[in-house]
C-alpha cells in the first residue's frame, strides 16, 4: 500500500482515511464516518492523488518540518521558486498577477491570535521580472505617491472646510458672538477630522449636518464647561478609573451645560451670559 499524502502520520490513500479519526474497509478497527465526511475526504483524495502543488495557488504554513498545505501536508518548495518577503506592495501585487504563487503564513500560537502573513512563495523568473520593473517604474511611482498626498491634501481641506462652515451654521450664534462661533468652528473641525482618529468627523454613516452638530458639542463639552474639572475631582485618591454611574452623571452635567451655553449665544437669547 503506497502512502499519497502525510497528516502529522502516514495514511492509507483510501478515501475516509484522509480525515483524523476516520478509518476505511482496509483497516482493522473500521469506524464508518457520516456520509458529509466521507464525501469531503474523498474530494481530498482526489485532489491530492491528481494535483500538483506547484500549479496552484495555496496557503502554506511555516511549521517545525517545513512548509505545511492542510491539503497536501508537508511540502518542498519547488525548483526554481523562492521565497518573497512582505514589505514591497508593488512587488508583491504584481507577483501575485503574474501567475501562480503560495502565499507563506505564520501560524497562530497556542495562547490564540491570528496568522501572520510572511510573504509569497513563486516562481525566481517571476520575482526577478517584477523586481525589474519596480526600479524602471521607480521615479514614476514616486512622481504618483507625490500626486496622490497632494491630491488627498486638498480633499482634506475642501472637507475640513466644509464641516467648518457646516458647524458655523448650526451654532447660529448671534453676530456680537461671531468671533467665538468662528473659533469654536474652527477647533470642532480640525479635531474631528483627524485622519485615522475614529473620530465623527471621520464616519461615513452620517450626514454632514449630524457630525458637525455632534463635532460643536464636543468641542464645547471640552473647552466651554467644567467637564474635564469633574472628571480630575472624581478621579482624586481613588487609585482606579471613575464607575459607571459616576461618569454617566458628570457627562449628563455637561450635556446640561452644553445646551446652556448654546442657548445664550444664539440669535433667539442675543446678549446672554453662561
């Protein structure tokens, strides 16, 4: 009996035998797996007595012995490959384009975690090719990232300008109160528009009227109440972060004080005070 593929043990190359804890006719203590094992093992045998390897693109594991495939078991690179670490976006896309490739993981620990991408296993003529092509396109590419920064820089702004006039708007403040609406407007935009920060300014779920309305809040909330006061005086000699109940009543507080201060500078209570 010749042994097809190996799974930590050799196999017989009946078909149920390829899944752990499933035996066959040929063995002495039979165990009959249901029929959706013995149909999903059959596909594996099927594939890995008719497949090769090196004509597919898999997902292959940096074990103790070697490269690793849950299909194919322990595998050799094969000749004429080698190994392509991550790091060259370019490279590695345009490898990947180029026809067949395994792409290299390292594998999750026993405490848990995620896989971790290594590179890509392919072809040396396809990685050389490509290398080839990256250091002709260089300058090129480089003339397209400036492009494409300078591009986004703009959207950026024209955006940041856009929430800021957008938060001036729903402030409403009366006209002695310009100068402070055009500074909180100024500092609500530019804080919620971080990119990369998770901030409202940055979400996609809402409308421009809603995260400037949200943006002014919390800009007022920070600067124009006694929030952060609160938060330091609950803090003091408790050695642990302030409990639920607690921060839930000091930012129902300055919710209150929010709505207070809008209301004295907007047009309809012109020349309040806070």
């Amino acid at each position: 009996m010749v042994v097809v593929a190996t799974f930590g043990r050799p196999r017989c190359p009946s078909a149920c035998r390829l899944l752990q804890n499933v035996s066959c006719n040929d063995c002495p203590n039979r165990v009959r797996a249901p029929l959706r094992i013995r149909a999903k093992a059959r596909d594996n045998w099927w594939m890995v007595a008719q497949g090769d390897p090196a004509s597919d693109n898999l997902d292959v594991y940096d074990a103790r012995a070697g490269w690793w495939n849950p299909d194919f078991g322990e595998l050799d690179v094969p000749d004429g490959w080698e190994f392509l670490a991550s790091g060259d976006a370019f490279v590695t896309r345009r490898v990947k384009a180029a026809g067949v490739y395994w792409t290299a993981w390292k594998p999750k620990n026993r405490r848990g975690g995620h896989r971790r991408r290594l590179g890509l296993l392919a072809p040396t003529a396809a990685i050389d090719a490509v290398r080839n092509a990256a250091i002709e396109t260089a300058d090129q590419r480089a003339a397209a990232r400036v492009a494409g920064a300078r591009h986004r820089e703009r959207v950026e702004a024209g955006y940041q300008t856009e929430l800021r006039n957008t938060v001036l708007r729903w402030l409403d403040f009366a006209p002695e109160h310009h100068d402070l609406a055009a500074d909180i407007a100024d500092g609500a935009a530019a804080q919620a528009t971080v990119v990369g920060s998770g901030r409202v300014g940055r979400t996609k779920t809402l409308s421009v009227d809603e995260r400037a309305a949200l943006a002014a809040r919390a800009y007022i909330r920070h600067h124009h109440t006694d929030y952060h006061d609160r938060l330091d005086n609950a803090n003091v000699g408790l050695g642990e972060d302030i409990d639920d109940d607690n921060y839930r009543k000091i930012k129902r507080a300055a919710h209150d004080q929010v709505e207070a201060f809008l209301d004295a500078h907007r047009h309809h209570h012109a020349g309040g005070t806070v």
